[in-house]
C-alpha cells in the first residue's frame, strides 16, 4: 500500500521519495487518503516547506457522519493509545492485533475487521473472559 511505503520512506529520511509516494496516496485510497495528507505535510515540514506542510493539511471535502469521519492516525497508534488509557485506569485490555495481523484477510479495508476478522476477535474474547472466570 502507498500509505505504508510513504510512512517508510518518511521515517527512512527520504523526504522527495516520501511526498512522491504520499501525494499519489492521498489522491488513490479513499479513507487512506485523508492519512495520508497527515504524513504528506509531516514530509514537507521536514524539508522546510512551511506553506506545502499547511496547504497539505486542509481537507478540501471532508467527510463526517454520525460514525465519524476519516481516519487521522495508523491503527497501531490508537493500539499505543488504547494502551496507555489502559494503563493509567488499571485497565486489562485484549490486544486482538496480533491474532488479526496472522491474516491479512482479517481486513476489510487497511485497518477494519471483515466477517473472518470477526470471528478471531469473538475467539480471543472468548478465550480471555473464560480464563477470567475460571480465576
């Protein structure tokens, strides 16, 4: 996937190979493509393009529902922030990425479980709250 390769090239320093990639992302991935503008202004921050860094962060047709809107950041950081919120509360969690990313037919899209996906949360949560009661 784009998105993946642009965040790499992002991390790797290879910023114009970043923006290449990214700018492709944000015009050929629907839900990807709103992340994507997040990390294309992250790659123009870094090589101190100011004015393409704000201009990549204005949604020009934003979608919102009642369900929400697009995602705005990689489901591994909403895993790192479900964990930490988890931590502070004292809070037992069942991290399901694991089980999902055995499978990349877990997914329905690049980060929402499918039937199959499903199916593997339902037998982890199974799994974990037997063990819970049997405490």
């Amino acid at each position: 996937m784009a998105l993946n390769k642009g965040i790499k090239l992002l991390k790797d320093k290879k910023y114009n190979e970043a923006i290449k990639i990214l700018e492709k992302a944000t015009r050929s991935f629907g839900d990807a493509s709103v992340l994507a503008l997040k990390y294309l202004s992250e790659a123009y921050k870094s090589i101190g393009n100011k004015d393409k860094s704000e201009e990549a962060l204005i949604l020009n047709k934003p979608f919102i529902s009642f369900l929400g809107g697009y995602p705005i950041y990689l489901d591994s950081e909403y895993n790192e922030i479900m964990k930490s919120i988890a931590e502070k509360y004292n809070i037992r969690i069942v991290d399901t990425r694991s089980v999902l990313d055995e499978n990349p037919a877990s997914y329905h899209d690049f980060c929402h479980p499918n039937e199959y996906g499903h199916k593997k949360i339902a037998e982890l949560l199974y799994n974990n709250i037997t063990e819970m009661l049997q405490r």
